[in-house]
C-alpha cells in the first residue's frame, strides 16, 4: 500500500492542505483565504473557530481531490506563521480573536522595553529583538486592555499549535515557535519566569503548554476531528514548526552554509548555525526545527505582500487599462516591470504597508511621480523595493558570516522569473529555486514523515523529498545600477525617519 503524508500551512491570510509523497511529490492542494479584520488602525485579527473550520475544508477537499484513502496518511503537522497570538479560553473556547503577525497595536511595549532597560535586561535569555507582534507584548497589551479576555486565558499558542490542539485536543507548544516569542530562554530551551516577571506578565506562566520539538508526536487525530475532517480516528500527528522553518527544511536547509530567503507576506531570510549570533545587527535568534541549531534570522512584513496590495487596490474591475484578454494578471504585471529598464527608472517605493523594519511606525510610501511615470514605472519601483528590503536584511546576515554560494528562495515572488532575476542582480548572487511552491506545506510534511520513523531526520528526508528546479544567475552588467538605486532606497527610507512619528 502507498503511504502519504500530510502537511498543513497557515499564513496570514490563506490555510493550505498538501498531500505528498515519500519522494516529495505534490498529490493535491487546497486552499481558503481566511478573513482578516482590521477593527482599527494596526489592528490584524481572525476568528478563531473560522480559521479552524477553513482548515477542516482544506483537509476534506484535499483528501477528495486526491482519492487517497485516509488509512493510507502516515501521519499529518502543521506549519504556520510565528508570532501573533491565538490563546485559548479556560471555558474551551477562544479567548478573544487569534492576532495576525502583522498586528502592530503593542508598539508602544516595543519601545518602552527598549527605553527602560526590560529588553536588554532580557536579551541575554531570549537572544532577540522584542517587537510589537511578539506574544510578549500582545499579552502585556491584553493584561492592559482586555483585562477580561487575558484572564480567560488557559493556553497560549501560535496558529499552528491551537490547529493542531483542535485536531487532538491535546495542549503543547513547539519550541521553533515557541522560541521567537521572547517568553523563552533559549539557551536553556525552557520557560523562564524571571523573563515574564520583567514583562510584567508573571501570571501566564501557567498558560504555557509543554514544550516539544517539530518532529516529535503531539497527539492522534480525534474523533471529533476525524468526523468534520474525514481523516482516520488516530492519525499521527508531529509537532510541526514556525512556517519559515518549515520552508527552510523544504529548501534542504540542514547545514550553516546554506543561506535562504523567503518572499512572502514577510521578507525573511536567515541560516542555521549551532550558536546564536549575538553581537552585530542581527535582531532574532531562535530554536530551529532542528535540534542543535539556532535560526538566526532577520525579518520584517514587507516583502511580495506589497505587491499584492496594490494589485488588490489599484485596479478597475480586476485588470490594467490595456491588459490583453487572455493573459494571467501578475503575467502581465511581469511584462509591464520588464519594459522598463532598471537605470531609466528613478521611483522610489518604501515597502511598509505592513510594517518596517527600519521605524516601527514606519509606512508605505512611492516617491518621485512625475506626470510622465506610468504602472510599469510604479510595478517596477514596487519589486524594486521589496528586493532592496531583502538586501537590507541579508547585508546584515552576511556581517556575521561567510557569503553563500547560492541563495535559495521561496514564497509568492518566485512565481515571476521577472523578480527573481532581479533578487539575482540586486544580491549578485545566485538564486537556487526548489521544486514544489508549497514549501511550507511540504516542510511539515517532513516533520509527519520522520515524527512516524520513515526517515530517521531531516537531512534523509531532504535527500527524498527536496528537488532543485533550477538555478538563476545575476547579471553582473546590473551590478552597478543596482547598487546606486539601493543606495537612493537606503537614503530616503532613512530620512523618512524622524517624520514618521508625526504620523502615529
């Protein structure tokens, strides 16, 4: 009999269900887009029983796409944004809505720790940066605002550990996740309560659920679960991990050479290595999927999802005024950043609609329109600035180590060779891309695949399920171009600076 493994992903807004095989075949797909709120400025929200039942679809529907007979799932987890919050209720049910990543609304804990001496005090424990969507000081903004709903509170998870609470009904917190949400000391890879009693959130430490590591077992399947999902009562399920983890397994990140970048809703990009890398600029450390490496990592929401904003919103009935009949919408978005040649164009594009990672109240912003300048100059100013926010990232990884031969990439931007390229020209590196799209669905499915014993870890997995679709070199003819724009991006993002706070 055919054996498969499952692998759940949730983003910030869309759940996906992917079903593989022990080679790393993609057997079929589904997925929903979730509704996110924004009740307020700054505020990202989501229902967290309509993020539970998006999830029951997406299994259903990819188990009827397939055909393949629950009996024959190895076993199933998870990966999901880090951060956020999604917290469950001493009356078993949530305890107010689950909070997105991008949700800013505690910056001001952010920067009050910063201030008054709590993160340095702290950083010698978390060995990171603490920013405004972190757990940390989502609770402390609850404990200030929502006295109610923090009290109701039984369990604290990311996305990832509440779906898989649902499908067992069996409380545990994994440690990738687990790990960025300054609430751990991860050097002793454990909860510490002199960290929650500087944050001025003691009282939830016993709200955090047991730790476990990404290829562990956390349970079966319910048979609550099983009845709404069609899923065999008693399936296996793993730990999982933080989706940037799980995409960087699903990239055959299992040693420190190997450098990656994801361009997603978030721009993250980082390596592994056995210490954390804790002087110079990098910000996050934190457990990786794997035990005996730290990811040491440098983030921040603004990469591709830019892109996907402004195609959402500047667009009539759907389309560009004189975009042929017959072709895909972000093909034709490729050709119209493609007519325009990177040194004729001087727009700027600062990519923070969703965040900074420069000013925490940074905000999106397209400068040097003229009324000559048209949607290709605008689309290209808009890949332009995502890839010079990556760079901004990576120049800070590199500080702190060798340069990589190759970078491997993942998210939304590697469906357009267009923007590929570019990343190519602006790094002058080149770009490794991997088989499959569904990374972070295929990395949890690495985790389901040696959680059950058919791979003894996850380099044996990778060398099973992880394929290399192609190579894309740079152009060292755009070597210095880019590098002049970059140093125009790097200028005016920095002198936007001090006008931001006028903005709060």
């Amino acid at each position: 009999m055919t054996h498969y493994v499952m692998g759940i992903d949730n983003g910030g807004t869309v759940s996906k269900a992917a079903l593989f095989t022990l080679d790393g075949q993609q057997v079929a797909i589904a997925s929903r887009k979730s509704t996110v709120r924004t009740p307020q400025p700054g505020f990202t929200e989501r229902d967290m029983d309509d993020l539970w039942l998006d999830n029951v679809a997406v299994i259903r529907e990819v188990l009827e796409k397939s055909g393949v007979s629950p009996d024959q799932i190895l076993g199933i987890a998870l990966a999901g944004h880090g951060k956020g919050l999604y917290a469950w209720g001493k009356d078993g049910r949530p305890a107010g809505p689950g909070i997105v990543s991008t949700d800013n609304r505690a910056w001001q804990y952010a920067e009050q720790w910063a201030s008054d001496g709590t993160a340095a005090a702290i950083y010698p424990k978390t060995c990171q940066k603490l920013i405004a969507c972190q757990q940390a000081a989502l609770l402390r903004w609850r404990k200030d605002h929502e006295p109610e709903q923090y009290d109701r509170i039984q369990w604290i998870f990311s996305i990832k550990d509440y779906l898989r609470f649902r499908l067992t009904g069996e409380a545990y917190a994994e440690m990738s996740d687990m790990s960025g949400t300054s609430l751990m000391n991860i050097l002793a890879q454990d909860y510490d309560l002199e960290i929650l009693e500087k944050l001025g959130i003691p009282e939830i430490f016993n709200a955090l659920p047991p730790l476990r590591w990404s290829s562990d077992l956390c349970g079966q399947i319910s048979a609550e679960a099983a009845q709404l999902t069609g899923l065999a009562v008693g399936t296996p399920v793993a730990g999982g991990m933080f989706d940037i983890d799980a995409c960087a397994i699903a990239m055959d990140i299992t040693e420190p050479e190997r450098l990656c970048t994801i361009a997603g809703t978030w721009s993250i990009n980082e390596y592994i290595a056995p210490q954390p890398v804790l002087h110079g600029p990098i910000a996050m450390n934190s457990l990786y999927a794997i035990p005996g490496y730290y990811l040491i990592e440098e983030c921040s929401a603004t990469s591709a999802g830019n892109l996907e904003w402004f195609v959402d919103r500047m667009l009539h009935h759907g389309k560009f005024a004189a975009m042929p009949e017959g072709v895909r919408l972000y093909d034709y978005v490729d050709q119209l950043v493609d007519s325009v040649d990177p040194a004729a164009s001087d727009t700027v594009f600062l990519p923070f609609l969703y965040g900074s990672n420069d000013h925490p109240l940074a905000q999106g912003a397209l400068i040097g329109l003229t009324n000559y300048h048209q949607n290709a100059h605008v689309l290209r100013a808009v890949y332009e600035g995502v890839a010079f926010s990556h760079r901004s990232h990576i120049d800070k990884l590199l500080a702190a180590r060798k340069p990589p031969q190759a970078i491997r990439m993942a998210g939304g931007a590697v469906r357009s060779h267009v923007w590929v390229q570019m990343f190519a020209d602006v790094l002058q590196v080149p770009i490794e891309i991997i088989a499959t799209e569904e990374l972070g669905a295929l990395g949890a499915a690495m985790a389901a695949a040696v959680a059950t014993g058919h791979f003894s870890d996850y380099s044996q997995a990778a060398q099973a399920m992880v394929h290399l679709a192609e190579t894309i070199p740079p152009d060292p003819e755009k070597a210095a171009v880019y590098q002049k724009k970059y140093e125009t991006y790097c200028t005016f993002r920095d002198a936007l600076n001090p006008a931001w706070n006028r903005l709060a």
